[in-house]
C-alpha cells in the first residue's frame, strides 16, 4: 500500500508533464485543426535555454523567465514562419511543416550543444520531504503545484475571460469570427505563444528528473499526443486526464511488471483506446461537431 | 449619397464568375431587399460588401470610402454587421457569449458590453430564458434570434441579412421579420431572401439578381407588377401583404 502511493505521487508528477504538452497539442489543434509535431521540442528548447541561462550564470528564478520568455518568442517565430505562410492550405502542408520545424529544431540543438545529455539542477536545495510513508520529491512536487496552478488558470482563462471567448470563437468557426471584427491572426498568434510557453514549462520542469538530450522532446511528445487519444482529442480537460492517466499507469506498469518496457505501457494502453475506445475517455463533445 | 454602393462588381471562384457586374444602391434608413434564384450570387454579394469574398473588379462604397479588398475585421470596424447565411452560432459557447462577441468590433469595457448584451433579450424576448444554453442545444429559429442579435452588437450602420427565412417554421419566419421590421428604425438593412413576399414586405426598393447580374430593381410594387418576373423570380400565384 504504502509503495502503491509513493507510486501514484511519482506517477501523477510524470503525468503532469504529459499533461501540459497534450493541453499544448489541443490548443493549437483547435485553433488550428493541425497537430503540432513540434510541440514536444518545444519542451526540449525549453530545457536547454535553462541549461544555457543557469550556466551563464543567473540565478535559478532568473534563468527560469529567460527561458520562458525565449519560448514566448519560440512560438512567435513558430507561428510566422511555419503556420502563418500555410494557412489558407490544406492541413497536410502544415502537419509535414511542423515535422521538419521538429527536426530543424532538434538538429540546431544538436549542432549548437553536441550529443552528450546535459544535467540541469532542480529548484530546491532539500531533494524532498516525508509525509507518512510518502516520500515527496521536491521537484515533482513542484511539477504537480505548477501543473495545478495551470489548469486552474487556463479554466479562468477560457472560460470567465472575453479574450478567452474569443479564441475558442476562432476555434469554432474562424470566418464567422472574423466577420464579428476578431483578429484570427491575433488568436491564432497567442496560442501559439501560449502553447510554446506550456510546452517549455513542461520542458523545464521534467529536465531535472530526466537529462536534458536532444532527444527528450520526442519522448514527451510521443507520451503526450498518447494521452490526448486517450483523454480524447481536442479535449482541454481529457488531455489533462489523459496526460495523468498515463503517468500514473507507466509507473505502476514499471514497478509492478517491467522496467525496461516501461515506455512500453503507454503505447499498449493508446493502442487499447484506440481500438475498443477511439473517442477516448471524454469523446468528442458534440459542441464542437454541431 | 447612398450609404452603401456597388459599381460593377465582378467576384471570381477560381473559373467560376459568381459576379457578373453587379451595380446597386443602398440609401441610408432603408431596407433593400436582393432577390433571386439559388445560385443567382445573392450570397456572394454580400460576402464581397462584408469582405469575405474578395473583388476580382469593380467597387463598393461604404459612406463614400472604398472598402472594396478590405478583410472583414476591418470593415466590420467601420461599421457593417454580416448575419451570414446558416446563422453561424458558435456552437460550444453560450448564447449571452455569442451575443457578447458581436461588440468584439469596438473597444468597450466587457462590464458594459456585458449590459448591452442583456439589453438585446429585450428585443429578443424568447431567447431570454436560453441566456446560458450552450448554441447547439437551440433550434434554427432560436439561432437566428442568436445571430441577428449578435449582428446588432457591432452597432451597425448597415446590417447585412442573409437568408434569415431559410429553414424556419412559418411562424418564426413572421417573427424574424417582425424584428427586421423593428430594426429597421434606426439601421440600414440589406436583406437577401428567397422567400420574396416576406423580403418585399418590409423593403422600400428591390433588386431582382439572375446568374451575377442584377436584372431589375425597383420598389415593392413596381416589383410584384412585372408580370414577367412575379412569374420567374417571386413565386406568380403570391400577392403581395405590405
């Protein structure tokens, strides 16, 4: 019991991270009706601009909005030069657009920082702390309170704000949007930023746990896009669902069956979704489909 | 000056001339009404004046300005209000929101849009109780009170209607035209309508459009004694009510 619940603790920490590059994934294929490939080296930049920031000698906090700024700017340079010049396309060109962003992306890391994973220090100085039989990781706790704060904002956001109402406007029917005087290129522009920023936060977060490798944003995303199929595509809050979810099952699939294949159970659970439950948990609102 | 007009419009869809040269006028405090058959580019008429169909020649004058290749933020800024044809609701937000957006043309505080919005129940009396409904849950009449309301939001100068009969009960219908009527005392109105008994009945001038170009115009009445068009554009047997 008492490893049970150390296990969700790590488990829901992980899926934290999924879960904010899925909430990434869904903004953008909403505003968009694209999926993002690049959203997982958006997490993988994130990382290493911290890297750069901490060894040049910022404080933690410091190099922490550097970082995120340097995102906000990412998504920008995203938006104008691989979505903004496509838009009128279908969304074929922007999905392998997006690829070769993902793999221009990983290879300038690449070519600028060379192969060898980095380390990347966590916030705190005390690693963690015991509750009862738990122990909590400061860095994953971190993670989960963050994760909170995000999704409470992100409810606030597009749900009590006018400018909230007016991207998920956009979202629903871009047109008639415009025709109501909402700047769709505007929209379009603070979702990319937005889902730039929520991918680096993520990024940032997990690099402490994990080593920051050119190739971590490919795992995340890969584990992310998983957990949107399963909480339901284009689903806010079944990517967030999905995102824990497989967190959660990962590591107890690791503790409890295998390690090695502990990658692996994600995959067998989206392939499970995908053929008994497409829809994923939260299916498709009707909203959106009306 | 009239407050709205169209010189020789020509829209192409790629190979397709939507558009034919259209030339017409709206004078400010009326309603116009655009008749024609399916296809005769009603539709698109429209969608140039609001700019979401650009011109391929000609031009269109709003208060004396160019706004011909202008997008439809911009010209909605200045004034011109698209209901566009299928009401176009967004469907995952609620009816006060929806409503709400149609003041996303102009800077107002959202406390104070947010009053505006309640105010429109007052003209819209039955969509009041589905204040917080989400917009698919409503049925084709509803929506059109949805969109027609959103329309007004942008405080309009000219209010372009399409086709806010299609579909709808006969019952509703004399209901949207009931509000047309209302509207019509203090914003211009360019209607477009298939069903021309109810577009006449509310119109001070009228235009017949046939495959892109308009073929005749005239008021309600001179209209409906064109033996020859009453029998091809507006249903012969139909007299007119207004």
């Amino acid at each position: 019991m008492d490893l049970a619940l150390q296990l969700l603790f790590t488990g829901i920490g992980i899926g934290a991270v999924y879960a904010l590059v899925a909430l990434g994934f869904v903004l953008i294929f909403r505003a968009t009706n694209v999926v993002n490939f690049a959203q997982g080296e958006f997490s993988m930049v994130a990382a290493y601009l911290m890297v750069v920031a901490v060894e040049a000698g910022l404080p933690y906090w410091a190099a922490f909005i550097v970082a995120l700024l340097g995102m906000a700017l990412l998504g920008v340079v995203f938006n104008l030069g691989v979505y903004y010049p496509l838009r009128h396309r279908t969304y074929l060109p922007v999905i392998i657009a997006t690829i070769g962003a993902s793999i221009l992306l990983a290879n300038s890391v690449l070519a600028i920082y060379g192969p060898q994973p980095q380390v990347l220090e966590g916030w705190f100085e005390t690693p963690g702390i015991q509750v009862g039989p738990v122990y909590l990781d400061s860095q994953y706790l971190l993670i989960i309170c963050v994760t909170i704060c995000l999704v409470i904002f992100n409810f606030w956001f597009f749900e009590k704000t006018l400018l909230g109402k007016k991207l998920q406007a956009t979202s629903q029917d871009k047109e008639m949007a415009s025709l109501l005087g909402i700047s769709v290129s505007t929209m379009i522009m603070i979702t990319f930023i937005y889902s730039a920023v929520l991918g680096g936060l993520a990024g940032i977060l997990v690099a402490p746990v994990l080593f920051v490798s050119i190739q971590m944003g490919s795992t995340i995303a890969l584990k992310a896009f998983a957990a949107t199929i399963i909480g339901g595509f284009g689903d806010v809050a079944g990517a967030i669902i999905g995102g824990l979810a497989l967190g959660v099952i990962e590591t107890f699939g690791a503790a409890y069956v295998s390690v090695p294949y502990k990658d692996g159970f994600a995959f067998l659970v989206l392939i499970a979704f995908l053929i008994f439950r497409p829809q994923g948990i939260f299916g498709e609102r009707v909203a959106e489909k009306a | 000056m009239p407050l709205l007009e169209i010189r020789n419009l020509v829209v192409r869809y790629g190979e397709i001339e939507a558009l034919r040269g259209v030339t017409c006028a709206v004078e400010e405090g009326q309603v116009v009404t655009l008749l024609g058959a399916n296809g005769a580019g009603k539709s698109t008429t429209l969608r140039a004046i609001s700019g979401l169909a650009k011109p391929t020649s000609g031009d269109i004058l709003f208060d004396g300005k160019s706004i011909a290749g202008l997008g439809p933020e911009a010209i909605v800024r200045m004034g011109i209000s698209h209901v566009p044809e299928g009401r176009r609701v967004f469907p995952g937000l609620t009816v006060k929101e929806n409503i709400m957006l149609g003041a996303s043309n102009r800077r107002a505080p959202t406390s104070e849009i947010s009053r505006e919005a309640d105010a429109m129940f007052d003209l819209f009396p039955d969509i009041r109780k589905f204040t917080n409904a989400l917009g698919w849950t409503l049925s084709g009449g509803q929506l059109q009170m949805v969109a027609v309301a959103r329309g007004l939001m942008a405080k309009p100068r000219l209010l372009l209607l399409d086709e806010p009969s299609l579909g709808l009960a006969p019952v509703i219908v004399q209901a949207v035209f009931k509000i047309i009527s209302e509207i019509r005392r203090n914003t211009t109105v360019l209607l477009v309508e298939q069903n021309a008994r109810m577009g006449l009945s509310v119109a001070d001038y009228g235009y017949v459009l046939e495959t892109g170009r308009i073929v005749l115009g005239g008021k309600p009445d001179e209209l409906w004694g064109n033996e020859a068009i009453r029998a091809a554009y507006l249903g012969g047997h139909a007299k007119v009510t207004a």
